[in-house]
C-alpha cells in the first residue's frame, strides 16, 4: 500500500529527526562542560593575579624600605 510506504518514510523521517536532536543534545553538553571548564581556568587566573599583586606589592616595599634605609646611611 502506498500509506504504509508513507508511514513508513514518516517513521523513518522521525527517526532521523530523534538522531539529530540527540546530537543537538550532545553537543550542548559538551559546549556546556567547556564553559565550566572556561569558567574554573578563569577563576585560577583570578587566583594567580591575586597571588602576583601580593608579590609585587611586597618587593615594592621592599625596595622603598631598602631605598629610605641606603639614603639615611
């Protein structure tokens, strides 16, 4: 019968329609674990820039403190 063939490409169309939004789905997911991952990297950048302008402020004190003391001998 031509219905069945018509149901039959109907059924197959949905199958492929369900395939590709599974993929869709997929790839989300993934797009969605790099974001966190992005997200993480970022934060330990946060971190390290933290970490540096401590550094940084200490050995400028340190320098202005070895400055005042070489001027005053």
């Amino acid at each position: 019968d031509k219905i069945d063939l018509v149901k039959d490409k109907v059924d197959s169309v949905r199958d492929k329609v369900d395939s590709v939004k599974d993929k869709v789905d997929s790839v989300k997911d993934k797009v969605d674990s790099v974001k966190d991952k992005v997200d993480s990297v970022k934060d330990e950048l946060d971190s390290v820039t933290d970490e540096l302008q401590k550094v940084t402020a200490r050995l400028d004190a340190l320098e202005s403190k070895n400055k005042s003391s070489a001027s005053e001998s």
